[in-house]
C-alpha cells in the first residue's frame, strides 16, 4: 500500500509538472499574439489607442523604457 501510494504521488507530480509547462506554454504563446494584434492594429491605425470589438476592449499606450547601466549606483 506504501508503495502504491509513493508511486501515486511521483505520478501526480510529473502530471503536475507537465501541465505547468503546458500552461506556461499557453501564456506565453497569448502574450505573443496579443502584441502581435496590437502591432497590427496600431499600422492599420497608427493615431487609435482603444479598438473595440463585440466581445473584447483593446487598448494600448506608448511608453519609454528606461535603461539602467549599473545598478549598484541605486538607493537600495
């Protein structure tokens, strides 16, 4: 019975495992393809910062990156 139960719980958690990759998976692949709508979107509509459709509410916003060079320099 010990035994069933240990190879039960090995069982599960490869299961678990594998089905957290799957979805990091699914994550990522939705990401890439909303910034690829967006992309798309803002080229056809380049001033349009809100597009709506029967089912969803899209909207994007321009924004700057800020490029740290060496963080040691920062307030902790």
């Amino acid at each position: 019975m010990i035994e069933h139960l240990r190879g039960q719980a090995a069982y599960r958690q490869q299961h678990a495992k594998r089905l957290t990759e799957l979805a990091c998976s699914d994550a990522g692949r939705a990401d890439a393809l909303e910034d690829s709508l967006v992309l798309v979107l803002t080229k056809l509509q380049p001033s349009a910062t809100r597009f709506s459709f029967p089912h969803h509410e899209l909207s994007s916003r321009k924004s700057q990156a800020v490029e740290i060079e060496n963080e040691a320099l920062l307030d902790p």
